[in-house]
C-alpha cells in the first residue's frame, strides 16, 4: 500500500488525529497506526501526542508529477518521453538503466527514498525520505562512447545553472563528477553507458543532489546542502524542474 496519501496530508507540518486520518483514507484507526509505523521505517520521524494526533514537524517538500508538468519549460518537456515520480527505489539509475537497455531516450526517474543509491566507484549514496533530490534521465547519443568525454562535465555546467537561477551562489566543479559549494560536495553524477560504444547508445546521467540532508545521516566527506547554503529550504519541484530544463 502506498504511503503517499498519508504522507501528503502530514506533509503540512500540523497535527492530524487518528479518526480524521483514518475518514480522510478510509480506513481504520489501526490502519493509520500500521501506515505510521511504516513511515517511522522510512526514516521520517512522527511526533504523536495523545489528544492531538500526529505530526510531521517542520512538514514534508514532497514531490509530485503534476507540479512538475507545470515548472518545466515546454522545450525541455517536448525532449523528454516520460517523468516518473517514484516513493522508495533500490536506485534510480538502476530503473532508468532497464529502460535504456530497451532503447529509451528521454526518460526521467525520480524518487522519493534510495535504499541502495550508489556514487562514483559504487560507493554508497545518502538517499533520506523526501530530502533530497535523486534523478536519473536516458538519453540516445549517436557516435559511440568516444564521443560523451566531455558529458559529465556539460552535465555539471547544467547543475550549476540550475544552481545558480535556484539562487545558490558560488557553485564550483571537481572533475569529472562532483559539485561543491564552499569545497563541501553538494552533488554528483553518475554516468552508466548501455549500447554500442561504437555506435548509438544509450547513456543513464544520474545526479544525486543534496538539499536539506538530515545532521544524522553519515557521510565520509565534507557534504553541503542548499537549506544550509541558503539558509532555507528549498521548494524539491521547482529545483527538480530547473535541473531538467538545463539538462534537456
């Protein structure tokens, strides 16, 4: 069962009882206790307090396929095939990389929560619920794998602008796939190849981007987020949709 109706009614931050939540699913008391649980496994933290209900402190940016249809640009949506808006994904990369193998240009994944994000050299990604964004895109190119030496970095220049018009200032690249903010990692790319290397083939462009990473997530470098570079959060669709105009 999909945890999003609930997550989106928790999302405002305020509290909701049990009874209102359960008459606005339609289900059970006990249901809505099971649904919470499960959010708690996410990693979301719920505040109940008896009398009151539950609560979602400081709410939820979730991110939603119709926001996103409205913020990108019309040339960036006539380039792209298909947006998908998953929950909870083992990787973005690897749902886009099963499409590439079946030959798709323009399809975009993202997600909700990574439970096996990886980085460059497979090292292990910090994907926390609903905090940060995780997107993956497949894009045909012609002429072989020869041809794409430059696209990690031509990928990083389309983070950056998207950065910049977000209001991040001061973003800086760290060949061939980070993006650092004050020499603190606010983003990477991963680029997998499927296909021809001689010829056409379809490259998977994933780009993992921090922006209001959790203080209790480890990480085993200097990381950075927008919420910390900005000091505020940022609203997830209308960077997701920067990201994907730029890119396209």
């Amino acid at each position: 069962m999909s945890l999003k109706p609930l997550l989106s009614i928790l999302a405002d931050g305020q509290f909701h009882s049990g009874d209102a939540l359960g008459d606005g699913l339609n289900v059970s008391r006990t249901a809505i206790w099971k649904q919470i649980k499960k959010v708690e496994a996410l990693g979301v933290s719920v505040e109940s307090v008896k009398g009151k209900g539950y609560c979602i402190q400081g709410g939820l940016d979730l991110l939603s396929l119709e926001k996103l249809n409205a913020l990108v640009t019309p040339v960036a949506r006539n380039l792209i095939s298909e947006i998908e808006v998953r929950e909870v994904v083992d990787s973005t990369n690897a749902i886009a990389m099963s499409k590439a193998i079946e030959g798709a240009t323009g399809y975009v994944c993202t997600t909700e929560q990574q439970t096996a994000g990886k980085g460059r050299r497979g090292k292990a990604w910090a994907s926390p619920y609903a905090a940060n964004l995780y997107i993956s895109v497949v894009w045909e190119f012609s002429g072989g794998a020869s041809a794409l030496e430059g696209l990690s970095l031509a990928v990083g220049v389309a983070v950056a602008k998207a950065l910049e018009e977000s209001g991040v200032n001061g973003v800086r690249l760290k060949w061939p796939n980070d993006i650092l903010c004050d020499g603190r990692k606010l983003a990477g790319i991963l680029l997998e190849i499927a296909g021809d290397f001689s010829g056409p083939c379809q490259v998977v462009v994933g780009i993992g981007l921090n922006v209001s990473m959790p203080d209790k997530v480890s990480i085993d470098q200097p990381w950075t987020d927008i919420q910390t570079i900005n000091k505020q959060a940022a609203d997830r669709n209308r960077l997701l949709a920067l990201v994907l105009n730029h890119l396209m």
